[in-house]
C-alpha cells in the first residue's frame, strides 16, 4: 500500500497519497477527525480528475486510521451517514 499522510487544523484534513493531496473540511473531535466527503478539494492533482480518485483517496485514509491511533478519520456524507470501506 502506498504511504499516507495526514496533517491539517480543527476544521480541515490534508491527507496525501500518490503523490496528490486532497483536503477535506470537517471537525476535530475527541477521538478523530468527521470529514465531510463532498467538502473535498485538490491542493495538488497530477494528471485528470477521475470520480474514482476521491474513493481511493478516502480509502486510503480509512484503512490507514484503523491501525494508526493518533491519526482517525471518518467520513460522512451530507446527511451525516458515515461512509465505510470496509
């Protein structure tokens, strides 16, 4: 799997992969961070958009917030409804 990374504030998360970075606006809450999905937009982007690339980005992010506890992440669409990836 290719690395990810993860920075940002209390209402914004940057996460990294491939190269690209996508940041998603949310909250910070005890535990994790609650991205919304459709807040996401490209801070660098190689190459065309895909639909596809939100979905793997955010899955990156997913799996890589299950073993890292410092670091969790879920997403959650307009309606509140969490997103899973599993």
């Amino acid at each position: 799997m290719e690395t990810v990374k993860i920075s940002g504030t209390k209402c914004y998360v940057d996460i990294e992969y491939k190269e690209q970075i996508a940041r998603f606006g949310g909250d910070l809450c005890l535990d994790e961070f609650a991205a919304t999905a459709s807040s996401m937009n490209w801070v660098r982007h190689i190459g065309s958009l895909l639909d596809v690339e939100q979905q793997e980005i955010m899955r990156a992010a997913y799996e890589y917030s299950k073993t890292n506890k410092k670091c969790r992440i879920r997403f959650y669409d307009d309606n509140g409804n969490e997103l899973r990836f599993d």
